[in-house]
C-alpha cells in the first residue's frame, strides 16, 4: 500500500476525496484503513474526504514519544 506524493499532501492539507483514495488502494477501503491503522497511520473521513487523524488534533492535547537512540558506530 502506497499513496502517491501529491495524496499525501492532501490528506495532511485540504482532504483527499474518498474516490481517489479508492482508486489508489489495492484492497477494499475499509481493510485499507485498518491495515494504516495497523501500521500507526490513522485516516478520518469527514465531508467525503480523508485526512491524517492528527490534522484534527490539538497541540495542547497531543501525545509525544521522544526516543533517544544511541548507536556504537558500527
């Protein structure tokens, strides 16, 4: 499963209408939204259209994970 750049965007931005998220997917939508969830990626529809479930999160009530990775080098 793979959107194209400019979907991307959309879906960040104004919405990508549910058509043209159908036509990209190779499975049914609905398995295509879980198999994103599954993978951290979560999408609302609103208005017909699809966005990243964090356009429609507020800062203030935002959850943060800050990760310091250490390496070695190698």
């Amino acid at each position: 499963m793979r959107l194209k750049h400019k979907s991307q965007l959309l879906l960040s931005k104004k919405g990508l209408p549910a058509k043209q998220l159908e036509a990209e997917l190779d499975e049914p939508i609905e398995l295509s939204l879980e198999l994103f969830k599954a993978q951290g990626l979560e999408l609302v529809e609103k208005d017909g259209k699809y966005y990243y479930a964090t356009v429609f999160t507020d800062l203030e009530k935002a959850d943060f994970c800050i990760v310091d990775i250490e390496t070695n080098g190698s």
